[in-house]
C-alpha cells in the first residue's frame, strides 16, 4: 500500500514538473549551460518527457521500464540542477532562491532516483504476445 501511495505521489510530481516546464520555461531554459544549443526546446522536450513518464508509471505493464527510463532521466537531467546551483540561478518560478536551496535540488536527486526505482522494481515487466495469449485460451 505504501509503495503504491509513493508510486502515485512520484508519478502526479512528475507530471506537475513536466507542466511547469511549459509554464516557466524561461525558468528552466536559464538552468541549461549556455553553450547548448536549442535551449527552450531542451526545456520543452524534457517536459513531454516527464508527462509520458509518468503516465508510464501508471500502468502496470509499463512500470517497471518506465521505473528504469526515470532514473535515466533523473540522471541525465541532474547536470543542470548542478549547473544551476554553482551559477546561483534561481528556482525557475521566482526571482530569488537562496544557496541552500539550489544545492538541495542536486542532492535531493538521488533519493528521487531511489524513490522511483523502489516503487517500480517488484512490477512485472510488459507482458509479450504469447503471454497474453495464454491467457486468452485460459479463460
């Protein structure tokens, strides 16, 4: 029951920060270093990628490689919550965030990784054709 609480809870904050993503994207688009190119589309691509993520948590057949492809990402993207703690660059929602709180980000990002791979490791993966199938003829 816990697990699936935290599965639910991760997947709504997934999806909530995929929507701030559209909402404050000059926000997000000032945290990616400035020689990478396509920056508010990088913000924009990241933000669809967190929306399909998580609606991927919520069904069981796609759970647990959704569970492993956040981590990924949570990986992938902690780069720029670096970046912008060592640049001072503030929450993409306001003006002024203090240090301590753009250093939480990137520490916090490991126990987000654990989260969601804890919450998803026990789902079985997808289920194949012949799977599906046999349980057909079954019933």
């Amino acid at each position: 029951m816990i697990k699936t609480i935290g599965l639910y809870l991760f997947a709504g904050a997934l999806f909530s920060a995929g929507i701030l993503h559209f909402i404050y994207d000059s926000g997000f688009a000032a945290m990616i270093p400035e020689f990478l190119p396509f920056r508010y589309e990088l913000v924009y691509i990241t933000g669809i990628t967190e929306w399909l993520l998580s609606l991927l948590l919520i069904f069981p057949h796609t759970r647990k490689a959704a569970g492993l492809a956040t981590a990924v990402f949570l990986v992938v993207v902690l780069p720029a919550n670096i970046y912008a703690a060592i640049q001072k660059v503030p929450a993409p929602w306001t003006e002024n965030t203090s240090l301590t709180a753009l250093w939480l980000r990137p520490l916090f990002q490991p126990l987000l990784i654990w989260w969601v791979i804890y919450v998803t490791k026990d789902s079985p993966w997808r289920r194949t054709y012949d799977t599906l199938e046999k349980n057909v003829e079954r019933e």
